[in-house]
C-alpha cells in the first residue's frame, strides 16, 4: 500500500499528461466532476429526473455516491436489491448502500418480494436458515407455492479431483439405481478453468457430456498451445503440432519457411527466416534436455517461461485472464 500510495499521483499526473483514463476513472471522474461543477451536475439533474438501478447490493462506494448526486434534486429513485446476494465485494462493492437506503431516502417505500417461484419449498427452508445468521441484514421470509421437492445433499472433498470424481460417481449411481440418463443431468460450476477436472472424471468414468455455452477445457486455444508444444518436444515428427507452435508466439517463420523446413530445404527460406528456424531449434533442444529432468508440473512452468507465453496471451483484453487461469489449471 505504502509502495502504491507512493506512485499514485505521478500516475496520475502521467494519465492527465496522455488525456487519459483508466477504467477506475470512469467512475471517480465523473463523481469529482459532478461534485465540483454545480452547472454541470445541475444539467444531468434535469436529463436524468428518474433513476433505476439493479442489483444495488452490488454498487460501490463511487457508484453509490453517483446515485445519490443524480438523484438530489428530484427524488425520483428506485432500486432493487437483496442484500443477501451481493457477490462483488472483490471488486469494492459494498452490501450496506442498500441496508443503508432508507437512511439517505427517508421518504423511500419499501416492497418485499419474497415469494420464490423457482424453488422448492426444502431449498427455501434451508436458505433462510442460513440467512438467518447474518448480523446486518433486512429481514425476509422467502416462501412457495411449489411443492417439498428433494432433501438437500451434501458432501465435503478434499481437492477439485475428488470433488470431480464424486460428481462422475454419483451420475453412475444416479443412472444405476434411478435410470437417468446421461443427458437428464447437469453439472454446473463457477469458472470455466473449472471444467478440466470434471471432464478428466467423466472421460475416466467413460460418462458422454458436452458442454454448455462454452468449449471444452482440452480444446480451448491455450490449451492445445500448450499441449503442442509438449507433444513436438516428445515426438520431433509430430509436424502437426510443430506447425502450430513453431511460430508461437511470433518468430518470423512463415508458411512457405516452415514447409521448407519440414521438407529438410532449410537453405529455401530467407536468411531471417532461417536465423529463427535455428533459435527455435535450440529452444527446442534446450526445452527437450529439461523435459527429461524435471517433473511435468514444473516442466511445463518452465517452458511457459521460456516461450514467454503469458505475455503472448496479455493481450489488453478481459479474455487474457481467463486463458492465462486456464493454463494455470492445465
């Protein structure tokens, strides 16, 4: 905290020098703006006289401050929000604005939807008892018209391949013992990284599945990057793994290069092209020598590293994360 506090406002001296704003800035500046520019908080007092937000459990401290300068002047606000779902404090946001609202809107109406029309009345049952615990909270009683439905089912794993083997288990007996079918269930999990463990399960437990609004975990790009790359450094006669990686991340080795490559006519490509068609065989010979050595984990950490792997994947976007999490789980 010390180190960033020290660099926070050459920061932003740089980003004012560059008219620039990071994402943070979105929100902050356009609160500071409002706060110290009464005409131009006044002109979007009048544009915007009715404000509607969702999930307010979920709003952070420079949207909650936001909210409350747009909406002075005219009162016009309502919200939706249960403060018993809020799932973004990672990211700042802070489940009492909405604990808070009738507080800062003394004149506020508030309207509980506490029927539920999706669960069961055992699934219910058990949420407000575990709801019932929380020290700060707006009291609610959730209730349905549906029926009892099934007892809850628990159970505990050690690691993500025990969890994942349980679920593959528990789908056999559920096929076993209540003939369902494969496809009568679902699994669902949090994270697509997630689905490498439960694939590996149902392939051992020879179980079929697709997977939903998403691609399966060894046929993501990443993966198969990297999978390439550990089946060439196995099998130097693996030219179809060889033509993925061999430019990967970007050498300078075309096409015509690598098919002149392959055919044994390394002189046909152009000096540029050979002098990295020679680095990517000593990389090659170096990484072949450490595979030899080191245990696959480990391995592969290295030769992450030595392709410089991540920074070909930190590409600026949202998606750079996520592909670089699902190496990590590889």
């Amino acid at each position: 905290a010390k180190t960033i506090a020290a660099i926070y406002g050459d920061y932003q001296r740089r980003l004012k020098d560059a008219n620039a704003f990071d994402f943070d800035d979105l929100l902050m500046q356009a609160v500071l703006l409002l706060q110290s520019s009464p005409d131009v908080l006044q002109k979007y007092q009048n544009r915007y006289q009715y404000l509607h937000i969702d999930e307010f459990q979920d709003t952070n401290y420079p949207q909650y401050l936001l909210v409350r300068l747009l909406a002075q002047k005219h009162g016009n606000i309502f919200v939706i929000g249960d403060d018993a779902q809020s799932i973004y404090s990672w990211r700042g946001a802070d489940w009492r604005n909405i604990l808070n609202f009738e507080k800062d809107w003394p004149g506020a109406r508030v309207i509980f939807l506490e029927e539920n029309y999706r669960s069961t009345k055992t699934i219910l049952a058990a949420a407000n008892s575990l709801i019932g615990y929380n020290a700060l909270q707006k009291k609610k009683n959730l209730w349905t018209d549906n029926g009892e439905g099934v007892r809850i089912a628990m159970t505990f794993a050690d690691t993500e391949r025990h969890e994942a083997r349980t679920i593959a288990e528990e789908i056999m007996r559920l096929g076993r013992r209540e003939k369902n079918s494969p496809k009568d269930i679902a699994v669902l999990y949090r994270t697509n990284a997630q689905s490498r463990a439960l694939e590996e399960a149902l392939l051992e437990h020879s179980l079929p599945y697709i997977i939903i609004g998403g691609i399966k975990f060894f046929q993501r790009k990443e993966i198969k990057d990297i999978v390439s790359y550990l089946r060439f450094l196995q099998n130097p006669s693996d030219y179809l793994s060889l033509r993925r990686i061999i430019n990967l991340p970007p050498r300078g080795i075309g096409k015509i290069a690598f098919l002149s490559y392959v055919s044994g006519q390394k002189k046909a490509s152009g000096a540029k092209e050979a002098l990295a068609i020679e680095k990517f065989e000593r990389l090659a010979a170096t990484l072949r020598r450490e595979s030899q050595k080191l245990a696959p984990s480990k391995f592969i950490k290295a030769l992450l590293q030595k392709v410089r792997y991540r920074e070909y994947l930190d590409d600026g976007s949202e998606k750079a994360g996520e592909r670089w999490e699902n190496v990590q789980e590889l």
